[in-house]
C-alpha cells in the first residue's frame, strides 16, 4: 500500500465556532493506481489532499487521525522531512498554474532549480533534463521555451509546464488538484491524456480532485466522491458509473446533461444546495435535498458500508 | 423551445458583423495594431428559439455577445433588431431598446451590488425604465421574484447573504423585469456547483415558456449548451465555422474543428471499450493579433491541403440549413 488514510479530520478554528471541513475520511492508494476524487466547492476534496502533503500551515487548523504514506506516519513529520518528500517522492499539481510559477524567471529556470533542490546534478545536467522533460509534456520546441517566461504561454502550456516540473523528480505519487477545470476541454484532453501516460511509463500513483464526473470516469480505476467533508460513496470506475448506489451520486449524474441520443425536456436537478460547515445538520449532510430521506437520515450520520464499492447511506444499508 | 415559433422576422440579426480592437500605442515596441476579436459574423435569432454559442477561451464569442447588447461599439457590418438598423444608434435612442434587449453574466457576485439589497436591485431596471409607483414597483419585483423560484421576504437580504444559485435567479429576476424580448446569457451556469446547474438551466427553460423569450446562449460546458440550445454557432478565432441545429451538429459535426471540440468533451462511460474516439488538436490557438493565412483552422486541422493555406473558406449552406465554413466538410 503507498499511501492509507485513516480517520482524518481536518477542522478550521474561527470566530463562528469549529468549522470540520473534513469528517473521518479514510482511503488507500496502491502503487500506480488512478484514484478520482470527485465532489462540488465545500466538499473537502482539496483540504482532504492538502492535509495530506502536510500543506495545511494554517495556525488554526487542527489535523487528527492517521496518513501512512509507504508505511511512514506523515502527521506530525517534522516540516523539513516533508518537504524532503514533497516535489521529490510526491508531487502535486493545482488548479491555477500561475500560482506554481514565478513569473520573474524562466520556465527552464524554474524547472531546473526544482530539480537541483532534490537531486545532486550540475546546472548543465539539469537543464538537460528539462528539455527533456519539456519534450515528454509536448512542448512542440522544449529548447526555446526554456527561455520563455510564465506569462508568454497559454494556460495549457503553463499547465504542461507545471506538469513538467511535478514529474522532474520522477515522483511516486502525483496529487492533482482540478488541473484541467480553467482550461478549455480541447486542452484538456491533451493533459489527461499525459496523465494516462506517466502512469504508463513511470508507474506514478495519481490523486486526481476534480467535479467532472465525465473527466473521472475517463480517467480514474477507482472514485470517491465526498459531500460536506465525508466520503459518501467509492467504488471500482464500472462500480461507481455503473450501479451509483448513494442518492447524492446518482442524482448527480442524472443531473449531467446528455451530450448524445433524446434531449430530456427538464433536467432532473438536485433541489437546494451545498450546506455551510458552520451549519451541518445533525443527521445526514444531503438528507435536505435527498429524494429518498426517511427517519433514520436526520438521526445520525450514515457510516461507509461495503466492501470495495461502499456507499453512506441508510436506504443502501438497509436495502 | 417554445412549440410554436413565429419564423418570418428574426428577432435579432447580424449582417458581416465585426468588432476590432487597437491595442498599443505608438510607443510600444510593436506599434498601434489591430486585433480582429469578431470577424465578418451573420447570424440570426428567432422568436422564442435559443441560439447557443460555443468555442475555446478567446475565440470571441464573449466579446460578440457584448456587441450584440451594444456594450460595445460595432466597428464593422450591422446588428438589426426586428429589422431596424442598430448598429450605430446614439445611446440615448437606444434606451428603449435596452428593455428589450437583456443580458445575464457569469459571475453573480460581480454583477449585483453588494451594498444594495437584492430588492433594490430587481426594482432599479423598473424604476429607470417605468412610470410605475413604489407600490406597483414592490409588486412587480414579488412577482418576478415568485417567477425565479426566490421567497418574498428575501428582497431585503444582501447579495451576500445567498447561495451561488439564488444569486444567479436574482440576476435572472433583475434581466427579465422589463420583459425583455432577447435575453444574453454569457456563461450563466459556470460559476455554479454541479448539482445547482441543472436547477438554473431548467428555470431559463420555464421562463423561456412562460414568457416567450428568445436566448442567445453562451457556455464552454458544451452538454449544458445542447441542453438549452436549438440551434448553435460554433466560433474559432473570431469567426463562425459551424452553425446548425444543435442536435445535429452535436450528432454529426461537419467542420473539423466541431469534431475535435465534441470530441474532447469528457462522457461518463461505465466500460473503457465504450469510450469515443477522441480528436486532440495539436497546439493552441493563434493570436487574433497574427491570424494564419487562409483558413484560420488549418495550422491545427487534421485534414487540411494546400488549399487551405491559402484560400479562407466562406460560411456556406447546405442541407438540413447547416452551415460550414471548410473546403472539406463532413457533410
């Protein structure tokens, strides 16, 4: 197992009381596995994956439970043995590629900095692996844009960049933070697809966030998808898009307009919307808007039940 | 989406429409120079139809819909609405186009003062454009609040105070008040949570019913685009390639460029054997500054001759009403 999360809980300390951004979310990962997590803004799918490169410094966040990445504890490692396997063993990727570069120097610069921070090579061996690695994200000519700064490419060669510098230390575990959700789905598919090929060729394991239920079920082996900070389903890909068992699952894919055959006249929506943290209702956090909410839902909170696919939800346990 | 659809006169009209910018000054290293961001566009719109427009960041379609609202000054070709000339009408005779002529924008919180109660907000179109009281105002601005789906007692909350979704149907409540004709709609959904969408999408569609509204649809998320839309126009680097009935051009695209766009959209597919064959256009697109010779696709076309390099292939018509703008088309 590379990496296994247990029990974590990421809660925000601020003036309007606790707030729990992540409730008792566990899950594993295997070598070169494609895991998609799936959720809308609030869910807890980027805290859940911050926490678990060490990248919440906030001073009043409070991390419990348990993330085991290659048998090594990871809560409470010290800040510079973290950051020794951060961009070296796990690399991550965000939304925003602007926010990863500098833009007072070089693409090649950066690349090559990044590289000699975990490696012991020369300049010279450094920017030789960045062309290289320029080359691998198809930058159509990898030597000239070396030399270009981040403001002189589009998003989606900013984007490749980016990716170029994740993959410079050959990492083991990509996290990868809806890294195609500002870009235009021609460009796109071209990331996904790179994504497809260093599983291929480097055997990386991917985390890959994202709200696109389409995007995951392109890419991913196995899904999660989380509602207000808890896991509500997770399952195999054909698990998941084939038999959706949670409500919040299959009202969401229902929610997708088709994009071939009979154009429904209404689309079936999910009525309200995403609760605040500050206030989650005691029982169930989708029972609100859940079309097949009964007494139990607004008791207690539905715990994960189920093998490999498993779903939080009393009308699936009872069923 | 309304059954009957009055054909004869199109509601909104553009004939060989453009809209240049100049960018720098005589000073930059590149001097004064021109970017065409819409270029040579005829299109129209019928009553109570929804024309949807799609294309990659920058291909203009942002810039069209502001052209077609007069949000900016037409440079080129002519905009007519229900047959008159508008293209350069002073903005004072163009007020009372204006209540006819709406516009709804992507980002809710951007658009609606946030010091200013929703109420005031809904009621400012109606108290600049009607004769009506302040008890004929408050009524109206029930009504139409009733009509998005909002409680009448959130007219005095603050734009903060609301969900992304309900502060969309404030800005949708606040677009139809004047009962408008055509309604703009540039990225009305994006900004939304996935599971709020489809409560927007299904409320354009009931209002368009009710009030028989005519829509020009813009939206990168190319499924929701055919959802809503009757016909679409597809944009590449300022122009139209590509216009037809959206369940057409969706099944069938005849312009390489619709095919790889449809193509990259991603589907949920539950086995791998199902999934489409994907067309993945190799590098960006050019600046609208140095457009390629010929047709403006061909650099990044799978298909493209000789011919394309050198001659710009005009939007033509062919069967079904389709329009192509390729030597080529799948047709």
């Amino acid at each position: 197992m590379m990496l296994s999360v247990r029990d974590l809980k990421v809660s925000f300390r601020t003036d309007d009381g606790l707030v729990r951004a992540i409730d008792g979310v566990s899950f594993d990962l295997e070598e070169g596995e494609i895991l998609g997590v799936v959720g809308e803004s609030g869910s807890g799918k980027t805290v859940s994956l911050l926490a678990v490169m060490g990248l919440i410094t906030d001073p009043n966040a409070v991390i419990e439970g348990s993330i085991r990445y290659r048998g090594r504890e990871l809560v409470g490692l010290p800040a510079r043995e973290l950051r020794r396997l951060r961009g070296n063993e796990i690399a991550m990727i965000f939304q925003d590629p602007m926010t990863a570069l500098t833009p007072v120097y070089t693409i090649g610069w950066q690349i090559a900095e990044q590289i000699q921070a975990h490696r012991k090579v020369s300049r010279s061996v450094a920017l030789a692996r960045v062309e290289e690695l320029l080359a691998e994200v198809n930058f159509p000519n990898p030597r000239e844009a070396m030399s270009r700064y981040p403001h002189q490419l589009s998003g989606g060669m900013r984007q490749r960049a980016v990716i170029a510098m994740a993959l410079s230390c050959n990492p083991a575990l990509l996290v990868a933070d809806e890294p195609t959700t500002a870009l235009d789905v021609t460009v796109q598919a071209g990331i996904l697809d790179l994504v497809r090929k260093l599983r291929a060729t480097h055997n990386s394991a991917v985390v890959f966030i994202t709200h696109d239920m389409g995007v995951v079920s392109e890419l991913a082996d196995r899904v999660m998808v989380m509602y207000a900070g808890r896991i509500v389903e997770r399952g195999s890909r054909a698990e998941l898009f084939g038999d959706p068992s949670h409500p919040y699952t299959r009202a969401l894919l229902g929610s997708i307009p088709p994009l071939t055959g009979e154009k429904p006249r209404r689309l079936p929506a999910i009525p309200g919307s995403p609760p605040s943290l500050l206030r989650l209702p005691k029982g169930c956090a989708f029972a609100p808007r859940c079309p097949a909410r009964y007494e139990p839902c607004d008791g207690a909170k539905p715990v994960l039940t189920g093998g490999s696919h498993a779903a939080a939800c009393f009308r699936v346990a009872q069923a | 989406m309304s059954e009957e659809m009055n054909t004869d006169q199109p509601i909104l009209e553009t004939r060989a429409l453009g809209k240049r910018f100049s960018i720098g000054t005589r000073f930059s290293s590149e001097g004064r120079r021109v970017v065409h961001a819409v270029d040579n566009v005829s299109l129209t719109v019928r009553r109570g139809e929804t024309l949807g427009l799609v294309g990659e960041s920058g291909c203009g379609k942002s810039t069209l819909a502001r052209c077609l609202v007069r949000l900016y000054d037409i440079t080129d070709g002519q905009l007519l609405f229900e047959g008159n000339d508008v293209t350069s009408k002073s903005l004072a005779s163009l007020r009372p186009l204006r209540r006819r002529l709406q516009m709804v924008f992507q980002d809710p919180s951007a658009s609606l003062n946030p010091r200013r109660r929703v109420g005031d907000l809904v009621a400012e179109p109606l108290r600049v454009h009607t004769k009506l009281s302040g008890a004929g105002i408050r009524q109206r601005v029930a009504e139409l609040f009733e009509l998005v789906g909002l409680l009448p007692d959130h007219v005095v909350r603050y734009p903060h105070e609301f969900s992304g979704g309900q502060r969309q149907r404030v800005g949708i409540a606040r677009a139809i008040a004047l009962n408008p004709d055509l309604v703009v709609l540039d990225e009305p959904v994006s900004a939304l949570d996935v599971s709020v969408q489809a409560q927007i999408v299904n409320l354009l569609a009931d209002l368009q019913d009710k009030l028989k509204l005519s829509y020009i649809f813009i939206a990168h998320d190319l499924s929701v685009v055919r959802q809503v839309s009757n016909r679409i126009a597809v944009m590449y680097l300022g122009s139209i390639v590509e216009e037809g009935a959206s369940e057409d051009v969706f099944a069938t695209p005849a312009h390489p460029y619709s095919q790889a766009l449809i193509s990259a959209v991603p589907v949920v597919e539950t086995t791998p054997s199902g999934r489409r064959k994907r067309i993945i256009l190799s590098g960006d697109v050019p600046s609208p500054l140095k457009p390629p010779s010929g047709c403006r696709f061909h650099p990044r076309c799978p298909v493209a001759q000789d011919r394309c390099r050198t001659e710009r292939p005009a939007l033509q018509e062919h069967k079904t009403g389709r329009k192509v703008a390729c030597h080529f088309p799948t047709i």
